[in-house]
C-alpha cells in the first residue's frame, strides 16, 4: 500500500501527464489547422480560434483587435473547413481509444478492440445499405444508417451470446467474442454481395469502408463529443469495478460487484463510442486496439489512470495521421490505410516483446 505522500505523488504525476497530452493535443490542433493546400500562420489560427471563443463566450459582436491584419478567407477556412474535420477526428480518435480500454477490461483480451463484437460490420453493413439505395442526398443519412446498423448488431450479438446454456448465466467473454466474430462473418459477407449489387456505387462504398474525415461539419464535431464526454462520465463512474472485473468473475463478485450489470453497462457504452466512430468516419482500426497498451506500459492497469491518458493518446495519433495524409503527403490517401500501415508494425513489436497481457 502507498503511503499518503506517495499517494499524493502518484496524483501530481497523473496530473502532469494529463496536463502535457491535453497542452500537446491543443498545440496540434492549431498546428493542423495553419496547415494544408493553403498555409496560415501558427499565430494567425490562435487568433481566430480565440476570436470565436470570445464572441460565442462573451457575445462580443465587433471583436475585432483580435482577427485585424487577418484575411476573412483565412478565417472561414479555419472555422468552417479546417476545424470541424481537426476536431471530429481528435473526438473520433479519444473514442476509439476509450472503446478499446473498455472491451479489453471486460472481455479480460488483449486482442480486444472497438471492433471485436462485430460492431464495425454492422455500421459499415448499414452505410453500404444507405449508399446502395441512393440516400446519401438525405440529411445525415449514410451516418445514421451505419449508427443503427452498428447499435442492431450490438444487440443481437448479446442475445445471440446468452442463448442455449448462456442463457442463466452472465455474460461470458468467449460467448461474446464468439457471436461477434459470428456476426462479423456474416455481415462481411453481406457487404460482399451489396458491392457486387453496387455496380458504379462500388468506388463510393469502398472509399468510405476505408475511412475519411473529409468534409466534416460542426453537426458531426458536436454529435461525437456528446457521445465522448457521456462515454466518459460512464466509464470514470465504473473505472474502479472495471479493475475488480480484471481480475477475475469470481474475484470481482465476492468483492460486492453486479458483474453482470456493469458489464452490460460498460458493454453498452463501449459500443456506442465505437458505433459513433464508425458511423461519422468509416473504418479505422488500430487506434482502438494500439493505444491502451502503449498507453499501459506508462499508468499500470488502472483504469482511473489509464481511461483519460488513453483518450488523450487516441486523439493526438488519429489527428496527427490524419494531419500528415491531408496536409503532409502529395495526395489524401483514406486514413484507415494509414492507421493499419502505421498500427501494425507497432502492435507486432508489442507482440514480439511479450508485453499483450
């Protein structure tokens, strides 16, 4: 056991921690947004950002000592083009993270991610049904499609996994993994046969299966946060019977938790984080799976520690490789390709050192 002073240590260093990611996170975020097809001075971005914090703040309608010398073309392509996809995919990225987190404590795998109960099928399931039926002139209709796609197959992998002699018992994590990658099969498989329907729609459907931020707006950069700052709130609230749950079923209920209810909170939520994720940017893996376990080798396995690092973490990779597709590299490639090119080897060396627990 920790002394009071080492305790009230370890708490100055978590802070710390916090506080670096959260600087680091917000100098990125300026940084993205000065750069791209036309480039914006560092201090330039910092003064419109400032600018719309104080009249959407204060009401200041004539603020203009702040944004004066600075093009008006400068200040829409931040506010209006660059700021909503830069923060949509730091949003996006902190969700991924918080999703993997949760489903590898729950699911006691370290293989686990946003992915493994086949929600990422069901949203790309739905969206493909959207962009097949010619919706995508619809208000927010390929999102919502994927959204409920995602949250219906979600629904049915629980039901599917307390059927037959399941049905008395709690959710068991190999039952869950099992139906997801049951599910998952099915759906890939469906999403096959929709891209063989698709005819000319099929470059649509692949491009968004790939992943991309392009073309977010501020609907899409409020949506993710709600669902971000509720998933949090749930996971904090639980973050010490998601360490009991670590250890064990038995351990967990002989120390007084509802194993069955917190999991299928914490279940819940989860896959909505991730359901969100998918259904405003496509398929983008690695960040889910990857970063609880760099983040881990850092706090230790607990999760009041390891949940608001991993979101920080999250945001900061998934908006710095978006960063470099769309404003480093000659040509936007889709972020997926670039999250698998840059995850993979990592998480190998992770693998090869023995360090997955």
């Amino acid at each position: 056991m920790f002394s009071d002073s080492e305790r009230k240590f370890v708490e100055r260093v978590e802070y710390l921690g916090i506080s670096l990611l959260a600087s680091l996170l917000v100098g990125l975020i300026l940084l993205s947004a000065s750069m791209g097809y036309i480039k914006i001075p560092f201090h330039d971005v910092a003064r419109v950002v400032l600018s719309a914090i104080y009249d959407n703040t204060f009401s200041i309608s004539d603020n203009t000592l702040l944004i004066s010398g600075i093009p008006e073309s400068h200040s829409v392509i931040v506010m209006d083009v660059r700021l909503p996809r830069i923060l949509t995919c730091a949003f996006v990225g902190a969700a991924l993270a918080l999703s993997g987190v949760i489903f590898q404590g729950i699911l006691l795998n370290p293989l686990a991610d946003p992915y493994t109960l086949g929600v990422s099928a069901g949203a790309a399931f739905g969206a493909c049904t959207a962009i097949l039926l010619n919706l995508g002139a619809a208000f927010v209709s390929v999102p919502l499609f994927a959204f409920l796609g995602a949250i219906a197959t979600l629904f049915f992998v629980i039901y599917l996994s307390y059927t037959g002699k399941n049905r008395a018992s709690v959710l068991s994590s190999n039952s869950l993994i099992l139906s997801g990658i049951i599910i998952a099969a099915i759906l890939s498989a469906a999403i096959s046969f929709l891209k063989y329907l698709a005819d000319e729609q099929v470059a649509i459907i692949i491009f968004w299966l790939m992943g991309s931020f392009a073309s977010k707006t501020w609907i899409d950069v409020f949506v993710t946060f709600l669902f971000l700052v509720s998933g949090f709130a749930v996971s904090m609230m639980f973050a010490r019977e998601l360490n009991l749950i670590s250890l064990g079923e038995r351990s967990a209920s002989s120390l007084g938790v509802d194993t069955r209810k917190v999991t299928l909170i914490l279940l819940i939520t989860a896959s909505m984080l991730a359901a969100i994720s998918v259904s405003v940017s496509g398929i983008i893996g690695f960040v889910g799976l990857l970063v609880p376990h760099m983040v881990r080798f850092i706090t230790g396995p607990d999760n009041r520690r390891l949940i608001p690092l991993s979101m920080f973490s999250g945001a900061i990779l998934l908006l710095g490789a978006d960063t470099v597709t769309r404003a480093v590299l000659p040509h936007e490639i889709p972020i997926g390709i670039l999250t698998a090119l840059i995850g993979g080897p990592l998480f190998c060396w992770i693998f090869k050192r023995g360090n997955l627990r």
